[in-house]
C-alpha cells in the first residue's frame, strides 16, 4: 500500500513537471478557463441529478413519472458530465503532486466512487421497475435512501471540490 | 471572518451550491423553451418547479456571496471582476424577475417565435457571464 502510494506520487510529480504541465499552469487564462468551465458544467451534470433526486424525494415536478425526468435529462447529463471529466482530468494533470497529496481532493475522490456504486445500485435494483412505482407515494424507500445519498454526497463533492483550492 | 481559517472556504461552499442550483435552474427552462431538451415535459410544469428552485439557489448565492465580500469589502470593490459580475448580476436579476418571467408565464402563441429564442438566449448570455466573472476575481483581479 505504501508502496503504491509513493510511486503514485513519484508519477504525479513527474506529470507535474513535464513541459506541458508547466505550461498550463503559467499561462495566464488557463485556470480562470478551465476551472470556470469545469464549475459552471455544474449546471448541466449534478444539477441535473440533483433535479431527479427531487422528484425522487417528492421535492419537485410530481406531476411527471419518474421514467419521464430520468429520459429528458439524461441526454443533456452524459455531455455534461463528459465535460466534467475532461476538464477535472485538465486541472489535475497541470497540478498532478499538489493535488494529489491534497486531503480534500482524497475526500472528493472517495464521495465519487461512493457516488459510482450509488447510480449503480440505483441502475440495477430500482430502475428496472421504474414503471410499477411512477407516482410520487409508490417511490420504494430504498429508492429514496439512494436520492438522499446522492443529494449529500454531491454536496461534500462540491464542497471539497472549493476547499482543496485553499489548500493547494 | 477575515482571520478564520475555515469560515470563508465553508461559505464558498454553499456559495457553490446556490450556483448549483440556480444554473441548473436557468439551463433547464432556457433548453425548454429554445426546443433542445426537456421537450416531453410541459414548460408549464418546468415553470412551476424550477422557478421555486431558481429562487432558492439565487437567494442563497446571494446571501452567502454577501458574507464572503463582507470581511474584505475595499478589496473586492478595486477588483474589476467583481465589479462586472455585480453589474451583470443586476441586469440579470431584473431581465429575469421581469421580461424573462413575463415570456415563460405566456401562452406560447401569445409571442412571437423569435422571442421564444431571444429572450432564452440573453438569459443564458447573462446568467453564464456571472458566473465566468465570478470566476475571474480570483485569477485576472
């Protein structure tokens, strides 16, 4: 384990210091850009799930079955997303070291993975008898635990996701 | 505030949130109406839910943003940034709280097509250029 973590950072700060990484780092629009458009995909990512916890929870849009929110947002969340990634993955390659001793970029890390096996949960035990359980009184309480779950964690994500710039 | 270690990042946090919420807000009904997404749920409906959630984010961008300029008020005022974003901020607010609500509550044959694409446009324009310059505060001063 120790081991894995100390080549992990060895590779970190090599990525760190190579040329480009450099570069990135000390031009002058490269993070007001980049981390301005990994923040405001916010809007076209987790919001977007955010909204689906919502109906889940019976916190919005109840007039709409569940299927519904979950078809019309997913086109717009899959790009979102995307874009989420690519430019997180730009922001840490620029900073790989700092980052990745960062404890709040750790925390940020973990609550994703945890967010990971939510969806998959979800995906997996509630979605296929999405059907049965439209109506905003039929919603099964598991379903509900994982909105809950998904609502807090993306929290702590953005969070940490702020907090780790001031430790950086 | 000032010499908290943790208080500023925290209500950065739930500034964060707020913009969370509103953003989301304002794309939805902004896709909605421009015809590229949502398009099975009535704009009715999407008015109804995401206005309350629009209001609530901004509210609490707002308010958590006061206190992050509060211990620092001198420094943020000399910071062109933020005087740009306070200036959109509040040509957005009043678009939104008065030509945009005015469009969105409308029967859709009551305005004509060009305005159901304008007005969902400058919103975006206006709501997504806060937000780039509240970004810049920190990077270009």
């Amino acid at each position: 384990m120790l081991l894995l973590d100390i080549s992990i950072l060895l590779a970190c700060h090599a990525i760190q210091h190579t040329t480009w990484a450099t570069a990135f780092r000390q031009a002058d629009l490269f993070f007001p850009l980049v981390e301005g458009a990994h923040i405001l995909s916010l809007s076209v990512s987790v919001g977007l799930i955010l909204m689906l916890d919502f109906r889940l929870l019976g916190l919005g849009f109840q007039s709409e079955p569940v299927w519904r929110i979950m078809d019309q947002i997913m086109p717009w969340a899959i790009p979102g997303f995307t874009m989420m990634f690519l430019t997180g993955i730009l922001l840490f390659l620029a900073q790989a070291e700092s980052v990745y001793t960062n404890s709040y970029f750790r925390v940020k890390m973990l609550m994703l993975l945890l967010l990971g096996v939510n969806a998959v949960v979800f995906q997996f035990k509630y979605y296929p008898s999405l059907a049965e359980w439209d109506k905003v009184e039929a919603v099964p309480t598991g379903a509900r635990v994982v909105a809950v779950v998904s609502l807090a964690f993306w929290m702590v994500v953005i969070a940490c996701g702020r907090l780790m710039a001031y430790e950086l | 505030m000032r010499n908290s270690k943790h208080a500023i990042p925290i209500i950065q946090s739930f500034h964060l949130f707020g913009i969370t919420l509103l953003l989301t807000s304002v794309v939805i009904l902004n896709f909605r109406m421009l015809g590229i997404g949502l398009r099975q749920i009535p704009l009715e409906v999407l008015a109804k839910h995401v206005w309350r959630w629009a209001t609530a984010g901004l509210l609490l961008a707002v308010t958590s943003g006061f206190f992050v300029f509060l211990p620092d008020p001198a420094r943020y005022a000399a910071n062109k940034s933020f005087v740009t974003k306070m200036s959109i901020l509040a040509v957005a607010v009043l678009f939104q709280y008065t030509i945009y609500r005015k469009v969105v509550g409308a029967e859709s044959s009551v305005f004509e097509p060009h305005r159901r694409i304008l007005v969902p446009l400058v919103s975006l324009t206006l709501w997504f250029s806060v937000g780039w310059a509240g970004r810049a505060i920190a990077f270009l001063g």
